[in-house]
C-alpha cells in the first residue's frame, strides 16, 4: 500500500510540473504599446456667415470673398512624417475623421506613429489630393480646371485642396493644426435677360490670344511638396473649361458654374495688356474681354455676364462716382465694395429679385423689429449724397413708412 500509494504521488507531482512548465513555454509575450498621435485639426475661414451656400465650401457671395470650409463626417486626411534630418518619410493614406466640432470648423485625427519615425520629426498633411506615391511627400493635385465641366459645389464634391505642416513634435506631442488652403474658387455667372430660354455651349474663360498664363495645374496635373510648400511641377496654363455640353437657362434666371483653380503668378494691376476672355457659343459665337487680376489662394472670385438676347455683357460691381457702398442682395447683406456689411434683424428672410433672380433681394413683414442694419450710420455732414434702392410693396398704410434711414437710430424719416 506505501509503494503504491508513493507511486500515485510521484506521477500526481510530475504531471502538474509538467503542466506548469508547459505554461511557461506557451505564454504570448507582450505586445509593444502603439505610439498613438492625436492631431486636432482645423479648417481654414472664418465659419458660416448669413447669407452663404450650405456646402463643404462655404463663401460669401461678394466680388471676392473668403473661402470657409466645414468637416464632414467621411472626410479623410493623408499625412506625411519626416525624421528631423529627412532623410526618412513615411506617408500614411486615408486617416478618417474621429471627432467632429458643432460648427464644422474642428475635428480629431488619431494616427499610429510609424516605427521608422523616431525622436524629433515633422508632419505635414493635405486634404483633397493623394501622395504621388508611398514614402514621398509630393503631392498630385486634382485634374486640371481645363479638362472637365464646372459645376454648382454639392456636399461630396472634392473641389478644395489644403495643407497644414506641425514641425519638431514628438511622440509624446499632442499638435493643434491649421489648414491653409493652395487654390481660389472662381465662378461664372450667366444670367438670362430675355423672355426665352438660353442655350449655351464651350463656355470657358482664357488668357491664351493674350501671351500670358493666369493659372497653375492648368496644362496638366501638378506636383506639389508638402515638406518645402512649394510647386515642384506647376504645370502652368491658359485656359479654365466651365463647360463643353450644352446647358439651358431659363428666362430670368442665373446659372452659376464653379471650378477650383491654382492661381498663377501676380498680375500688376496698371498692366493694361493683362487680360482674359469670356467666351461660349450659343448658335453664334460670343467672346468678351475683360481685365484679369491676381487670385489669391483661400479666395472666392466671380465673373457675372448678362445676356440680352443679341450680346453677352460683363456686370461689374460698380465703384464709379465716388460710389460709398453697395449693397447688390445677391444671397446676403454684404457691401460689395466697402466694409458696411448688414445684419438682419426680425422676421427678414431672402426672396426672389425683381427679375426673377432666386435669393436676389430680401423681404420685410412689415412687423416693428425687422430691418436691415449696417455698421457705420451712412454719410455724414452736409454735402450732397445720393441714395437709390429698388422695392415693392404689398401693402401701404396711411403712417409714416421708412424704406431707408440713416443717422438716427429710428425709423422715423
């Protein structure tokens, strides 16, 4: 019974050393911790104002304006790290938006550092544009404004490229970015002055039959580096096709064609022989001339055209005979030569215009507390002065009724 039972024993023992060992040998070992970067980032503008389009892109519709721009949930980033000597570049694709701000204009990023970067690096990102390839900060930008159609801006159209750089982080760095964008917005406006429909065709804007290029990553698609924020193949250019199909415009009415564009070199404003032409072809064909200027990255630009059946003409703010401000309606309260910019108050809500131009002048209930007020009180002393407005009525009372007062704070005049 002993040497039995000190056999059962000597095997009970054995087995559980055995089993102990075969724990140790089979243990995973532990995972290195990632090294995590968050990035908060934001869009370049000022935000969302009265009166502009509800897009990606927002701008104020002005002569010129600033581009806006919002997060939207599906938006992807493609970052760039490079050691503190780059020698070493890292690209990582398609990191998605983690954490989106109420008003658009902030949003979280959280991207694994790659092994290769170490100590100090830079790291530079872009929107709206892919790497030219793996490891490599140069950037393609999109096809040239020439080679497609413009079109009014929607939701999930990539018409905007940006750029931010954060220098000497490290992995313990939590960085706060801004972007910045690399091209303008320039539209065209066609509005139809007649009682019948447009037909218009080949509708492009162009500095070619003037010996100069206006535009970059117009002859083909650039090459930019993030890293030096400089155009490595620019790839300069002449022409901006807004559209080569037909396209129907109804009596009394705009359509808005929108491109994003690389601006060129600076244009001298006293250089006469700077110039680019409107042309498209409607059964005839139409070319007029207008003077070009510098774009601005981050900058909105218009051209407005009107036709009245036999020609094509170039509306332009108007800034003759010490013209103090101007306020066109045009989808908001903005002075389109001045800084006097509105502010709604009440129930005043945009309308059609008188010719039938959506969002093209603003109606009044007539209730006490709806008006539309400026910064500055209008011109003061007693010179003379000129004011001129377009209204209609639906109703009239036998009281005293203001359509414009300046100088006092009341309606009284």
């Amino acid at each position: 019974m002993r040497i039995i039972s000190f056999t059962m024993t000597l095997l009970l023992m054995l087995w559980l050393t055995a089993c102990s060992n075969q724990e140790v040998v089979d243990k995973e070992p532990e995972a290195t911790p990632a090294r995590l970067l968050k990035l908060k980032a934001s869009m370049p503008g000022e935000g969302t104002k009265s009166g502009t389009l509800s897009t990606r892109l927002t701008f104020t519709e002005t002569e010129e304006g600033t581009i806006t721009v919002q997060w939207k949930t599906g938006d992807k980033i493609n970052l760039c790290f490079v050691s503190e000597d780059g020698t070493v570049v890292r690209t990582v694709p398609d990191v998605p938006v983690a954490n989106i701000s109420e008003n658009g204009k902030y949003a979280d990023f959280e991207i694994i550092i790659p092994e290769a970067i170490t100590g100090t690096f830079h790291l530079y990102g872009i929107y709206g544009a892919p790497f030219s390839e793996a490891n490599s900060s140069i950037v393609v930008l999109p096809a040239p404004a020439g080679s497609s159609s413009g079109t009014a801006l929607n939701d999930t159209e990539a018409v905007s490229v940006m750029r931010f750089a954060a220098e000497n982080l490290t992995e313990t760095s939590s960085p706060q970015v801004s972007f910045s964008h690399i091209g303008s917005i320039f539209s065209v406006w066609i509005y139809n002055n007649t009682t019948s429909p447009l037909n218009v065709n080949q509708i492009k804007v162009s500095s070619e039959n003037h010996g100069f290029q206006w535009l970059k990553n117009s002859s083909g698609q650039a090459l930019f580096n993030l890293a030096d924020n400089q155009f490595i193949a620019p790839n300069v250019g002449s022409d901006l096709l807004f559209s080569s199909s037909s396209l129907s415009i109804a009596p009394y009415t705009t359509r808005r064609l929108y491109r994003w564009v690389v601006p060129g070199d600076a244009i001298d404003s006293s250089d006469t022989s700077k110039k680019i032409d409107f042309s498209c072809y409607t059964g005839s064909y139409f070319v007029n001339t207008v003077s070009a200027r510098t774009l601005l990255a981050g900058k909105y630009y218009r051209l407005k055209m009107v036709w009245d059946g036999s020609i094509f003409s170039n509306i332009k703010t108007p800034t003759e005979n010490n013209l103090v401000a101007y306020w066109p309606f045009d989808g908001n309260v903005e002075d389109a030569v001045g800084s006097n910019h509105g502010t709604l108050y009440g129930n005043v809500t945009l309308t059609t215009g008188r010719k039938g131009d959506v969002d093209g002048a603003y109606h009044l209930d007539g209730s006490k507390g709806d008006y539309i007020r400026c910064v500055t009180p209008g011109i003061t002393g007693s010179a003379a002065r000129t004011i001129s407005l377009w209204a209609k009525a639906d109703a009239l009372s036998t009281s005293v009724q203001a359509l414009v007062a300046y100088g006092e704070d009341d309606g009284s005049f």
